[in-house]
C-alpha cells in the first residue's frame, strides 16, 4: 500500500490516517482530532474499537456462520465493518453511505479494500439515500454515523427508526452506535425511539458507561424477531473489555418515562467532555 499522507482536508475538516508502530497494516482514522475508525489491512476481522466488536457480534449472529448477507452501512469512515463482512462472509452484497466522498476517495486509495469485496459508497446524506432503498432490501443495518463528534438530529428520530424497519427484511437486525454520558438522557431517548417502531430492543453496554461514570458508546439492537440475546451476552462477555446485554426488565427501568424522539423536537447526540478521545 502506498503510505498515508499527513493531514488532509475533507468535507467534515480535517483527516489524517495514523499508523500503530505496534502492529503492521493497523490505521486510525482521525477527523478533526476525533478516531473515527481502525483499519487493521492485515486482519480486517480484527476490530479494535469495542462499540465496533459489538456491532461485529450482531453481524454475526445475522445469518449462519459464513453466509452471505446484504448489509447496509449508514457512515462509512474506513469502512471497517464492511471490510469485516467481506472477509467473514465471502459474496455478501454491502452498500455504504457516507456524505463526505473526500474521506471516501482517501480511504479507498490508501487503505484499499479486500479483493472481491462487493461494497458500493455512495456520498449521500443517510437518511435521504434510506429512503431510496427498495422495501426489504436489507439482513441488516448499521448506524454509525458522526458530525464531527455527533450523530446528527434527524437520524435519531421514530421517523428515521420506522425507514430502517421499512428496508429491513423479515427478521433483520439494526444495530445502532449510540454515544452518550451521564446521566445517559441520550441514550434513554435513542431505546424509547426504537421501542416505538421494534418489536425487540436491547443495548450492548460497557458496565461503566451503563452506570453513567463515563462518556462511551452503547449498542443499540432492535429487530421485530427475537433477538439473539443469549449468544449476544456469550460474545460480549469474551471481549477484552466485556460489556454487558441489557434488556427486559432491565431496560423498561432504564427507559423509565422517556418519550420517543420526534423530528420535530430531536437533537443531536451530546458532545463529547474534554479530553474524551484525546480531544
């Protein structure tokens, strides 16, 4: 590969690809001073970012070991999960959206993706390119998708959770990176929302995070079958930092009386605390 530039200008600010002298072909992408992604072009099943391992599990338990999926990304970074399905799920048909096509064309020439994989980019805002996918087009599909260092407004709404459920199959999986801190009003709002248009809903979060000690991210799942909670809490509890599937009980206490978010009233995931990320 040809080696990385220093910082770029990108739609979003600035990006930079940063090496890990401790492990060949592992890259960090930065915008703006944030990591955005890890890119490991030796391993691309390795995931170093923990929310990205739990969104790894869910993809996992989406289809039978090795079966093709049809997965649609919504944020594409360094496409590090695309990469993952690729080499996992050989023949799987992935579709990406990411609006800052900049970012897209330096990650595509400096950390080029596995040969035969089947990923589209398209640089679109992601939830107007959702609205133009085919009715259940879709096994599973991911949000991870950042401003700077927050996920916009109007992909966190019940408008944007019921277009999802529209272009998920019967059965499918949406798994959702939800960044929030105490006291996780967020984060509370994001499961309400989900719980509106699912049937099923649960979170994947660091003990940590959950208790609100700390800014972290929380996995947010929701389906209209059951989901696949006891392998999920097998998975999680293997990571090197475990994290824990929060649902039931658990997570109507949670929730507690927050009310789903609208369009007409959302707001964008918190900004980070200083020092978060390096920040």
């Amino acid at each position: 590969m040809r080696i990385p530039p220093g910082p770029m200008p990108v739609a979003g600010g600035t990006a930079e690809l940063l090496g890990d002298a401790d492990r060949d072909g592992s890259w960090v992408l930065m915008v703006d001073g944030t990591p955005q992604s890890h890119v490991d072009l030796e391993d691309p099943t390795h995931l170093e970012f923990e929310y990205v391992r739990r969104m790894g599990h869910v993809l996992d338990l989406a289809a039978p070991a090795g079966a093709a999926l049809d997965v649609v990304h919504l944020g594409g970074g360094a496409l590090t999960l695309p990469r993952y399905v690729a080499t996992s799920r050989a023949g799987s048909r992935q579709r990406v959206v990411e609006i800052d096509q900049a970012l897209t064309d330096l990650v595509r020439e400096y950390l080029p993706l596995p040969r035969n994989a089947r990923v589209r980019v398209r640089a679109e805002d992601a939830r107007t390119a959702l609205t133009l996918l085919h009715p259940a087009s879709a096994d599973v599909v991911v949000t991870d998708v950042f401003a700077g260092a927050r996920t916009p407004a109007h992909l966190t709404t019940v408008e944007f959770a019921r277009e999802v459920a529209r272009v998920l199959r019967p059965g499918g999986l949406y798994a959702a990176n939800v960044a929030d801190g105490p006291p996780l009003r967020f984060a509370r709002g994001q499961v309400a929302t989900l719980r509106s248009v699912f049937a099923h809903v649960c979170l994947l979060a660091e003990p940590g995070t959950m208790r609100g000690r700390r800014f972290g991210n929380l996995v947010a799942v929701a389906s209209d079958d059951e989901l696949p909670l006891a392998d999920l809490s097998r998975a999680c509890a293997r990571d090197p930092m475990p994290s824990r599937v929060v649902d039931g009980a658990d997570l109507e206490r949670f929730v507690g009386r927050t009310p789903p978010v609208t369009d007409a009233e959302a707001q964008p995931s918190p900004e980070p605390p200083a020092g978060v990320f390096g920040r």
